[in-house]
C-alpha cells in the first residue's frame, strides 16, 4: 500500500526527461505511483530520489524493491542495501 505523505497532483516539471515514452503531462502520482517510483529509482538523479523519499514511506519503497520485475538488477541491489544497513 502506496502511503502517501504529501498530497500531489502532478509530477515536477524537471522529471520529463525519465517519462520520454508516455505523455508525461497524463501522468498523476496518485494513478501510477508504481510506475513513477520505479522510474525514478531506475533512472532519477539525487533531487528526483529526495523528492521520491518524501513522497511516499520508506517501507512502500523496501516492498516495491522486493516485488519489482521493472527495476533493473544493479538498482534493485543498491536499494536492498541501502535500506538493510543499520542506521549510524
């Protein structure tokens, strides 16, 4: 389940360089937040993770990692340990 931690209507106008092959102004988050935080977590630089982060749970992004067959395998391994570490 999607927690969504802010309410959004749209998607920051400097992401449409990681939606080239969708009419990136139909994309809402609240529809297609899968799709969208794959996308980011695959292709999305450091401002487009933060933004992602303070979207939605960490726990929805530890389940998208483990379910995903859209994220490509050195992403899905980054976040794996990513969120495995213990806090310091």
């Amino acid at each position: 389940m999607l927690l969504t931690k802010n309410r959004l209507d749209n998607l920051p106008l400097e992401f449409r360089k990681y939606f080239w092959d969708v009419v990136f102004e139909e994309l809402s988050f609240e529809k297609h937040s899968r799709f969208i935080a794959e996308r980011l977590l695959n292709y999305g630089d450091m401002s487009a993770i933060k933004w992602l982060l303070s979207h939605v749970d960490k726990q929805y992004i530890q389940i998208l990692v483990e379910k995903s067959r859209n994220l490509n395998a050195k992403t899905k391994n980054y976040w794996k340990i990513v969120f495995t570490q213990p806090p310091q």
